[in-house]
C-alpha cells in the first residue's frame, strides 16, 4: 500500500518575497480584495513539502502517574539550493530561517502536528549533498515558560480554572486554542503566589481532577476530565482478524501499578489514606503518595484516594504499546489511525502465538510516535489501561450491565 501523503507547512512572512504574489494597499492590481491570485502578506504556511526527506512524531507520555510532555517534531530537508540557510540572501526564505517559525504536519488529511521551530541544524558536505533539519516543540514549551498574576481564586471546577489560567493577563492564550472538557471536582481557595509557573500550575488542576492535559494536534490546549466515556461507534480495534493488525505488541505484567496503600493531600489538608488489606497480606504494603494538590474539601482527596485504589490495587497485565505498518494498511484504517488522538480509547484483542482463548482489553491512548520515510510510516501507540469505563446507556459495547469493564 502507499503511505498517507505527507504535508510540511511552515509560517513564513514573505511579503517581499518572489514567492508571492501578495495583496499590497492602493495598487490597482494587486490591491484588489477577493481576487484569487493575490495573498494578504504578513505570515502564511507554505507548503515546503517536496523538499522534506522524513519526518518524525512524538507526543504524550509514557507512565500512567506522570504529566504528558511537550510534542516533539523533527524535519529532514533537502537544502542542496541552501534555501534553509539562514546567511544565503537569494534563499526564498530569506530571513525567515529562524527559531520560533510556526510549523504544522499533516498526514493524509489529518493534522498530527503544531508546534514552533526551536531549532535549525545545517550539515554540507563537499559533494552538495546538503541537509537541513527543524526542530520543533508544541505549546508546552511557551506555557513552561509563563507565570500567572498572584491572587486567591474563587472555588470552581477544574476546568473553569484552567480557563481562568489561560486567560491570565501574563498567559493571553488563544480561545480559538482550547479544547477543555467540563470538569467534575472543583479546586479550592488556596493561593496562588507571584511567578507561579503557569504548565505546573494546570497540571497540578488536572492532577486533582485525575484527568488529562495535553497539547492536541491541532495546536489546542486539551483538558479531559476523569469520567470516560467512549462510545462503540468508531471504536478503534487492533487484532490479527477483521479489524486493524499490528506489526508488534508489548505487554507488562507486574508490580510496577500495583500500590494497595493511597494516600492523598490537597495544600492545607490533612492527608486522606485508602488501604487494601487483602491486597497489602499478598503483595506487602505498595504505597502511592500524591499531595499538593488543589481540591477544595479532603473528602475529595479520600474520593480520589479510593478511586486509584480500586483501579491499581491488583497487579496489572497491560497492553503497553502497539507498532503499526501503516504502509500495510488500506485507506480506510490508515483513516483511522491517523485519526486517533491522546486520550482515545481503542480495544485490543490478541492470542499469543495462537495459543489458548483470545484476550481482550480496552486501552486509552497515552503516546503517539510516527516515523516517515518516502515509502514508509511507522506508528507506534503507547497506552494505559482501562478498568472502570463509564456506563453509556444504549451503547452496544459499553451500554451493557455486569461487565467487568463498567465503572
């Protein structure tokens, strides 16, 4: 099969550039608004993909109990006419080979990427066979570095807070650029101090909520709340049948999940414990300790103490990761996976080596990696498992009682 076709695009200002032609004010020709052969200058994505030799993709984390980092982006260019170097005056980029570019990656007709250029590495060699290569982070990386005004907020849900924190005079981040689902606790009144990093400051809100935190492929500042709730319509399933096969699997089965004694404290709180007996006379005591945290009552904090007990208080056998060969896949699962997205559930049925009754798992989505060649694309999904999904009434898949996935 042929891969999804690749789209490089960078935000370029070319105004002056002969890569135009561009709309210029008072010109009796070029000035004319609604022609379709006239752009508005300023900055425009430029389609710079058939001088891209590969690209690769990393977004998301990979433990459970850790925050998802900045996505990670790198483009190797061919530069045999130094268009990317930034001292070659002819270049058609001529003074836009510079950090902090916009740059977005489609595949197929999906975006996977949005991010800025941090980094331009060069390398010529004497026979002209000269690379360029970009290297790009998303909106992680400018949260880290912002602070938020110091004050005592009011009690509201996690996601008004994050709303609130982005919309912090020092922080002014887009409203077009937020994706944040309602949250279902609330924070409380526990102040916030001068140069409180803005990042660590949503994380430790979403960290209470227990939900997740991310930058999503289109650029938005992505919050989801505890509560999953999928649905079997587009239900994304991996096996080695009728539905999406995948090149490789891994799977762990251990103590490194298991913790049978929870302990949860908000700031000013008293510490809330949640003990498995059965489970610490089996294993030892395996202890998980989260504090600091933002919730607004401590009945909150033994809620969510209970909860991750009830979720990790049995060693886990977990899908940890999938590779998939979407050069072996027609268009239409290509579609599919392309259209995954950090915090989507997939099932995953598989038998090792044939032997024995099938396994079944639901999976949510925690890392997405691509790696693209002219003729190749490799993904590779790493994951957390699911063990109480919510209850969604009249769903074929998860509209049934007495299933030992329902929460």
């Amino acid at each position: 099969m042929s891969i999804p076709t690749p789209k490089v695009e960078i935000g370029f200002d070319l105004t002056d550039s002969p890569i135009g032609p561009f709309l210029r004010l008072d010109d009796p020709v070029s000035g004319r608004l609604d022609n379709t052969e006239y752009r508005l200058g300023g900055t425009i994505f430029v389609d710079v993909t058939d001088r891209v030799r590969n690209i690769s993709v990393s977004r998301g984390k990979t433990r459970r109990f850790a925050n998802f980092q900045a996505g990670q982006l790198n483009v190797e260019f061919n530069n045999h006419d130094r268009a990317f170097d930034p001292l070659y005056p002819d270049s058609p980029f001529a003074g836009n080979i510079i950090p902090r570019r916009e740059i977005r990656v489609s595949l197929g007709t999906a975006v996977q990427f949005t991010g800025w250029i941090d980094d331009w590495d060069l390398s010529y060699t004497p026979d002209g066979n000269s690379l360029a290569g970009a290297v790009a982070s998303d909106a992680f990386t400018i949260l880290a570095n912002q602070s938020l005004t110091a004050g005592t907020p009011t009690q509201e849900r996690t996601d008004v807070r994050i709303a609130e924190s982005l919309s912090d005079p020092n922080v002014a981040w887009s409203t077009e650029l937020r994706d944040l689902e309602e949250g279902t606790v609330d924070v409380g009144t526990q102040e916030i101090t001068a140069q409180t990093n803005a990042l660590t400051y949503m994380q430790t809100v979403t960290e209470t909520e227990s939900g997740l935190f991310f930058i999503g492929k289109d650029g938005s500042v992505t919050f989801r709340n505890r509560t999953q709730a999928p649905t079997s319509v587009g239900l994304v399933t991996f096996d080695q049948g009728s539905n999406i096969p995948y090149a490789k699997i891994g799977i762990i089965y251990g103590a490194e999940l298991l913790y049978n004694q929870v302990n949860i404290a908000n700031i000013d709180g008293t510490t809330q414990t949640a003990n498995n007996l059965t489970s610490q006379g089996e294993y030892g005591i395996r202890e998980l300790s989260i504090t600091n945290l933002l919730g607004a009552t401590d009945s909150q904090s033994l809620d969510l103490a209970n909860r991750l007990l009830d979720q990790y208080a049995t060693p886990e056998y977990r899908v940890e990761q999938l590779e998939i060969n979407l050069h072996d896949l027609n268009a239409t699962d290509q579609e599919k996976v392309l259209g995954l997205e950090l915090g989507n559930v997939c099932k995953v049925e598989f038998t090792p080596n044939g032997i024995g009754d099938p396994i079944e798992r639901f999976i949510s989505v925690i890392k997405i990696d691509h790696r693209v060649t002219p003729d190749r694309h490799f993904v590779q999904f790493g994951f957390q498992e699911i063990k109480f999904l919510a209850l969604v009434l009249d769903d074929a898949v998860f509209g049934k009682l007495d299933e030992g996935t329902l929460g």
